[in-house]
C-alpha cells in the first residue's frame, strides 16, 4: 500500500514550487540523497532567493543579529500573535535567525551559519558577553548555557562543546525522574548541586524547549519516556513554546493556537518516547487535511520565522503548499518516533 505521505509529496513536486519549498521537500520529506544532481541544483536555487540574501546581509560581524532573543524577551524566540508578519519584523534576534535559517533549509556549512556557529561558541565558552541584560547575571548562568548550546547543537548535532553543557542536564533530568515520576523537590536539590546556584523560583529549564531540542538522543530510553509522559500529561505545554496541556488539541484549524502547538509537537516528534503518546494528536492532522490534498495553516500560520518557505503569499497556492510540506514532515517524525519507539520496545 503507497505511503500517503510519500504520494502527497510526490503530488506537490509537480507543481510550481518556489525554489526553497522544493528543497525542504526533497530534503525533507521525500529524502533525495544528499549527492542526487536534482537535490544539489534545488539548494543552490534555494540559497539565491532573496529571503536567504537578506537574513546573510543582516548578519553582523560577529556572527549574530544583536539580541539573543527579542528585545524585551527573556527566552524564547516568538513574538508572532497569530497575525502575519514579515522577515524583517520577526527576525530581531540571533535566535529567530537561526530558526529562520533553517527552514530557509541552510545547511550548517553555509557561510553565514558557519559564523553563528562561532557565535554561539564564544557565548557557550564565556568569551562573548550574553548580549541581553535582562538574563546576564551569575543566578542565570545554567540557563545561558543552557539556551546556547541548545542552538549551537542544532547547527552541529555532535559539537564536543555542546555535548559537554548537556551533560550536566542529563544527569538533572535522570534524578528528577528516579523513581518513575518528576519530583520537583529533588529536582531543585540536584539542580543547586550541579550548577552552585539555586534555580529561578518558579521555573525548570530542564522541562522548557531548549532541554528538548538539547537533549535528543541523549537521556536513556526510560528517562526519555518518563519526561515525554510528563510534559504531556502532567504540565502544562512546553515552556518558551506552547502554554497549553499537551492533551488538548487545538479548538480551531488554522489559528494561533494550532501553530504553537504544531511546534511543540515538531520537538516532541524528534523523541522516539512520544511515539504512541502522539498518536491522537497524528489522527487530529491527518483530520485538517482539505478535501483536494494538502493543508493551509492561513495567515495564522505567517510568523515570518517558520513560514513562510515561498518569497510571497499573495498566490494562496503558495500558502498551501508551505503549509503541507511543514505538516507532511511533522507527520514522517511523528511516525518514525512511532516505529523507532516500537524498535526500542522490543529489544529491551
């Protein structure tokens, strides 16, 4: 039987694509090899358009865009409210670039992000200044530490010094979760332990999206399923992401709600543990699907960070087609975790 992921995808490739959507669809979705003529020919394509220009020509020269986060913000790149907005008022931070980058589809080797990448050692090693000063003083050091490794692990999976700052987290995560549930108590104990600093009242960065998007493929499997269960039955959302009790699904299809929720589940999906944990929410997507094929996240959806892929939205086929190849690859996650949780399962 056709995977109907793969027959979407092969739908939308034959129809007029911008050059960025055609290579996150080939790369993402359908997986051309790396050295295939077709997917080299999309990226060179794809690194011409004049969004990919623009994000490397605001660039400073020392690799970042000036803030951290937004200005104003202490952690977390968004500021999008659900109404559209361009490139040039969501893009006011290193962080919102570095997203920006990659769902332009930069590869780590590309020239601009090769400088962030050295960016983000200089404030992981300490040789930056943090840039913010709202999060710069020694009580919220870990947390510093925390956040830029996070993204300098997203430009380089294996960087040594990024491992390293997860370490620390790891071990945090593996005593909170000891005896099968998150103590919290124990939690603060061994968070002061490891970091000499007690943690902020009324937060634990270990459960927030930068300890997601660090941590893949690192915790153990048990652990890895413990604190999977936890943000989504037991917290609420995901913080710097989504406010919401994982549990709920978003009351209306397309909204501001619905994109904050895709993206906590696009972090989700990378954990093998949220497998059969998402598999409503799978159901759910495959549900908003339109009657002709594809899905349209509106101008909701227009957060000038994750969409849009095409130069514009004013052709509505634009629209749909960044839409489906976003939710087509959250969807291909949200079955690999599936079955790779299935593989794990079995063999333990």
């Amino acid at each position: 039987m056709p995977d109907p992921i793969t027959t979407l995808a092969v739908r939308l490739l034959d129809e007029k694509l911008d050059p960025v959507p055609r290579y996150r669809l080939l790369r993402d979705v359908l997986h051309e090899p790396e050295e295939s003529a077709d997917r080299q020919s999309a990226y060179a394509a794809a690194m011409q358009t004049e969004q990919v220009l623009w994000l490397s020509a605001a660039q400073l020269p020392d690799g970042s865009w000036g803030h951290f986060h937004p200005a104003g913000q202490t952690a977390g790149y968004r500021t999008h409210a659900g109404r559209p907005q361009t490139a040039t008022q969501a893009v006011r931070s290193t962080e919102a670039a570095l997203i920006r980058a990659l769902s332009l589809g930069m590869e780590a080797n590309h020239p601009t992000l090769a400088r962030l990448r050295q960016y983000l050692e200089k404030l992981l090693d300490g040789s930056q200044a943090w840039p913010d000063r709202r999060i710069s003083d020694k009580s919220q050091a870990p947390e510093i530490q925390l956040m830029a490794a996070a993204r300098l692990r997203q430009l380089d999976p294996e960087h040594p010094d990024a491992l390293a700052a997860a370490a620390p987290w790891t071990r945090l995560l593996t005593a909170a979760f000891d005896d099968g549930t998150f103590n919290a108590l124990h939690y603060m104990d061994v968070y002061e332990t490891l970091f000499g600093e007690p943690a902020i009242q009324g937060t634990t960065p270990g459960l927030s999206a930068y300890a997601l998007i660090l941590l893949r493929d690192l915790l153990p499997f048990p652990v890895e399923e413990r604190l999977i269960r936890h943000l989504v039955f037991h917290n609420r959302g995901i913080a710097w992401i989504h406010n919401r009790s994982m549990q709920h699904l978003p009351l209306d299809f397309p909204s501001g709600e619905a994109v904050r929720y895709l993206e906590a589940l696009e972090l989700l999906a990378a954990y093998p543990g949220a497998g059969e944990l998402l598999e409503e929410a799978s159901d759910w997507l495959w549900d908003q699907m339109n009657p002709g094929g594809g899905w349209d996240l509106g101008q909701a959806g227009h957060d000038g960070v994750i969409l849009p892929l095409s130069g514009s939205w004013r052709p509505r086929r634009a629209r749909r087609q960044d839409s489906t190849i976003r939710i087509l690859a959250l969807l291909q996650h949200l079955q690999m975790s599936c079955d790779l949780r299935r593989v794990i399962c079995h063999n333990r």
